[in-house]
C-alpha cells in the first residue's frame, strides 16, 4: 500500500516525494497537524511525535516485539 492511499491522498495531484517532504517539515516545526487539499476536498494529517523518516524504514520488527 503506498503512502498516497493509507493518508486517502490517491485523487491529490501530489506525489509520495512532496507529502514525505511536507511531513518532515511539519515535524521540523513541531506542528501537529498538516492539511492537504485539492479542488473541494481537504485531508488533515494529525501527526505523531515519531519522526516521519522512521516511519518509512519498516521498524515494524521492533513493535512486534513489544507484546
């Protein structure tokens, strides 16, 4: 599943580069959610305290272990 379809981003003219870029951004500036919208639609994006480039290197291992 791509980036684009898990945050409902997939009718968005934008590509996976510029919503990773937009994220690390908003992380950098400590902001909780960023909002992306296109002709009438709009998608908020609450986002977490882990760091987004975490997120896109599959630690999935290290949550697994955790039960």
């Amino acid at each position: 599943m791509s980036l684009k379809s898990l945050l409902y981003l997939d009718s968005f003219p934008i590509k996976e580069e510029d919503i990773m870029r937009k994220l690390q951004e908003a992380y950098a500036q400590h902001k909780e959610v960023i909002e992306f919208s296109h002709n009438h639609k709009k998608v908020a994006v609450r986002i977490s305290n882990l760091h987004p480039e975490g997120l896109m290197r599959g630690y999935f291992d290290y949550w697994s272990d955790r039960g």
